[in-house]
C-alpha cells in the first residue's frame, strides 16, 4: 500500500526528499547530484524569494515505511497574472519504476492543485526559470550538467499513464570548441560593431560588475526571456540574491558583456567550466571535503564548458549581437582548454537561439518535455 504524506518545508524535510533522489541514482555515471545548498535555497521558503508570490506544497510517497517517490507542486501566482490562467505546477519529481508510487504522487498533487482552484497543471517546472525543468526523454547516456536534471527513461511513460500530454519540448547540443574563430563569425561582429556602435565590455573586479551591471544584467534576462515558456519575470529580492549567487562564482574572463553607444547593457553571455564530475565527486555536498572536488572543477583542468545563459535585447535581436559574445569567449574557451561547449536546455520552437550554433561542429544530445494535465475533466 502506497502512503503518501505531505512534507512541511524544514530543513529535515527537505534533506530527506534530497536524499531520496540520490538515493534513487546512486551508481548512475550519468546523474549529477544538485548541490545540496542549492537545493536547501530552492526549496526553504525563508530562502528563496520566489515565496513572496508562489505557494508550494511538498510530499513523499511511502511503502512500508520506505520512501518511493517524491514531488513538489506549486502555484506561481505571477506567471498566472501575466498568462490569465489557472495553472499549477508540479517539479521535484522521483519516483520507483512502479506506477501505483507516480500515479498516486501525481493524484496527490492534482488534488492540493484543484483544492487552489486551478484548472491544469504542467511540469515538470520549478518555481521560476532559474530552477531545473523537463523530463528527460533522449540522451540517457550523456551525462548531466549542474543546471539540469537526470531522470530514468521510464518517466515519461509513467507521467503520459497519469492522463498527461506532451506540452512543450527543450533541445540541449554540445559544440565542439573551434581552433580559431569562425570567419562568419569575426565578419558578422565586425559589422554589427560599427554599425551600432557596440562593444564589448570585461572586468576583472566582481564588485565593480556587481555595481555597474548587476541588476542592469538581470533586468536584460527579464526583458530578453520575458515571451518564453512560463517565464517568470524575476523581482527586484530575486535579483538581489542571484546578483551574489551567481556572479561570485564566475571566472570573469567567461563573462562577457556587450554594451551600446550609451553604455546601455544589450548583450550578456555567461559560462561556467563545467561542474558535472566535480558535482558527482562531491556527492553535491561541500563538506566535509566536496569543497575541494568543486573548487578544483572551478578552477581545475576541465575538456568542457557550460554556456549557462546569452540574453541579448529585444531591439537587437537578429542584429549578430550574438557574434560579438563568441568573438570574445571563443579565444577564452581556446586559451583554457575547453574542447567542448554545452548549451543550456532550448525551446524546440526557438530557433533564433538555435542558428547561433550553425557556425560549429554540433549534435543535439538531449530533449527534455513538459507534460500538461486538465484537471477539469472528468
């Protein structure tokens, strides 16, 4: 018999559910165990800003007292606002190879959904566009980077059992790191340079991009992504806490920023060496001795480099603003003995971000999806 019981938002709590994903994928060499911290952040309303507009309720499965699943549903009343819809959403999703464990997980959270009066629901999704989404369903043997998931390949059929169909699709390629600069690219670059006006901007100084451009560079993201899948817009507290989250822990020579005439932020580009086997060695915790494994990922010899985000200003969009960035980080990914580039998970449907990678030797290695569910029906 399957108990599920939902899970208040503590810190014990939140450990537990963590534990049962690293539990459900111990020994996998294709499974990256988020950093537990991180999690702690995502999941702790008293950490994460997102609280201020998203309700959330947590909940495990149970078999004799053993875990067998877990998952998160919440609702992001500002996605709602913007979109008009009752929607919630369902994320932090593990379970058995057993579909009395999902479909009851699923069951539970349609009910607290319903009991909201919300109409769908869809997922997986996290609170905002900053967390882990999709399931993966192509590329169960390439191993997983820190902003994604892994999942077994039996998901998919087991959420499609519970009544759901596919809703959206994301596409995710590695490139391989060119030995010079595409000429397209330098020609494209050059052109757009002069005539706009841009240029690239670097810093060495983390605390002087922080107050130049830090919130100007979250506000880009807000107003580049603002027309993507359930975008949700991040507030003023959210980019706060990311502005010290994230730009402490970049190598500044894979930053890139491109600016206009009036020194206005258009374009941003940001990696980060890939962490995945500095992630696994740590078991995604930082002590007592995973800080090593990831300060050695961070700073190490690594064949591979994730491109965690580009964002480039509506009114510039389609212009080869996207040229300058590689212009600038390709002799980068050169100089530091990257051999490969990932990119982040890409809407099916978008494919201006997905011309960027024309100029390079490519594959798409991995396809995550969303399913949707109408709670109204019978």
């Amino acid at each position: 018999m399957i108990e599920i019981r939902e899970m208040a938002p503590t810190r014990s709590n939140v450990k537990k559910m963590v534990k049962f994903e690293r539990d459900l994928y111990k020994g996998n060499p294709y499974y990256v165990p988020p950093l537990l911290s991180s999690e702690l952040d995502n999941l702790l309303p008293e950490r994460n800003p997102a609280f201020d507009f998203c309700d959330a309720a947590y909940f495990m499965a149970f078999r004799d007292d053993k875990p067998v699943g877990r998952i998160v549903v919440m609702i992001n009343k500002q996605v709602n606002e913007i979109s008009g819809e009752k929607l919630a959403r369902f994320g932090w999703i593990d379970f058995i190879d057993d579909r009395e464990v999902s479909r009851a997980l699923l069951a539970r959270a349609e009910e607290w959904a319903k009991a909201k009066g919300m109409e769908k629901i869809v997922g997986p999704l996290g609170f905002t566009d900053l967390d882990r989404e999709g399931t993966l369903v192509e590329g169960f043997e390439e191993l997983s980077t820190m902003a994604t998931t892994y999942n077994h390949p039996y998901y998919e059929d087991h959420i499609r059992g519970a009544g759901y169909e596919k809703d959206s699709d994301w596409m995710e390629f590695v490139m391989e790191v060119p030995d010079s600069i595409p000429d397209k690219y330098n020609r494209i670059a050059d052109i757009v340079k002069a005539k706009f006006g841009l240029k690239v901007l670097k810093y060495s100084s983390r605390k002087h991009i922080k107050a130049d451009y830090g919130h100007a560079l979250f506000h880009l993201i807000n107003e580049a992504y603002k027309d993507l899948y359930q975008y949700s817009p991040l507030t003023e507290k959210q980019i706060d806490k990311y502005i010290n989250d994230y730009l402490n822990l970049l190598n500044l020579d894979l930053l890139t920023l491109v600016i206009d005439r009036d020194r206005r932020l258009v374009g941003v580009g940001i990696c980060l060496p890939s962490m995945s086997r500095a992630l696994q060695r740590s078991h995604g915790k930082m002590f007592p001795f995973g800080w090593y494994h990831l300060l050695k990922g961070l700073k190490g010899v690594n064949d591979r480099v994730d491109l965690l985000l580009v964002a480039v200003a509506p009114d510039y969009q389609n212009k080869g603003v996207n040229a300058l960035l590689f212009q600038d980080l390709i002799p980068e990914f050169i100089k530091y003995g990257y051999k490969y580039a990932e990119s982040n998970p890409e809407m099916e449907t978008n494919s201006k971000v997905q011309s960027q990678w024309e100029y390079f030797n490519r594959r798409q290695h991995r396809r995550r999806r969303s399913f949707v569910k109408n709670l109204n029906k019978d």
